[in-house]
C-alpha cells in the first residue's frame, strides 16, 4: 500500500520533503547534499522526492547524478523503496523515495 501510494507522490499530495541536486555543481557535492539530507532530516518525513536531472545537458544525454542518486538509495538502510517520479512531475528526472519509520 505504502509503495503504491509513493508512485503516486504528486496526485497524493502526501507530505514529503523535497532535494533539488540538479543545481549541484558536480555529481559528488550532490551525493554529499544528500548523505547530509539523510542524516539530519530521515526521521522528519517518510516520503523523499529528489530532484536529479535527466541528463539532457550531458553530452551522452544519460544522468550520472540519477545512477549515482540510486545506487545511493539502494545500498541505504533507512530506504524502502523508491521509483521514478510521474510524468507530470518529472518522470525519470526525479525520484520518489519511501523512507523508514
């Protein structure tokens, strides 16, 4: 139920707590943005969108922030599940995130 309710972040508007990396300035001060996001704020909120681009300024158009964004999210303990944003809400540039309680 949890899961089904993160794919549908937006439409939901269930309170969340939202990262933007995409204005970092390399993808490795982005991941530091976030371990410190994670650190301080996971107990604050179970829902998590993090904003980290498509890759569509990369000149392989691939999003080196969003890979490492995921494997970031994979290998975290406090992290449930997480998907790729809605379309209307940044689809593959962002990701939602369901986070421990």
């Amino acid at each position: 139920k949890k899961f089904n309710e993160l794919k549908k972040l937006k439409s939901k508007s269930l309170p969340h707590a939202i990262i933007d990396l995409h204005t970092q300035s390399s993808t490795i001060e982005g991941l530091k943005a976030l371990n410190i996001f994670f650190k301080d704020n996971y107990r604050k909120y179970q829902y998590l969108k993090i904003i980290h681009g498509k890759g569509l300024h990369n000149n392989k158009e691939i999003s080196p922030m969003r890979n490492l964004v995921r494997k970031f999210l994979l290998n975290n303990p406090l992290v449930l599940a997480f998907t790729p944003a809605q379309n209307n809400d940044g689809g593959d540039g962002v990701t939602y995130v369901l986070i421990k309680k």
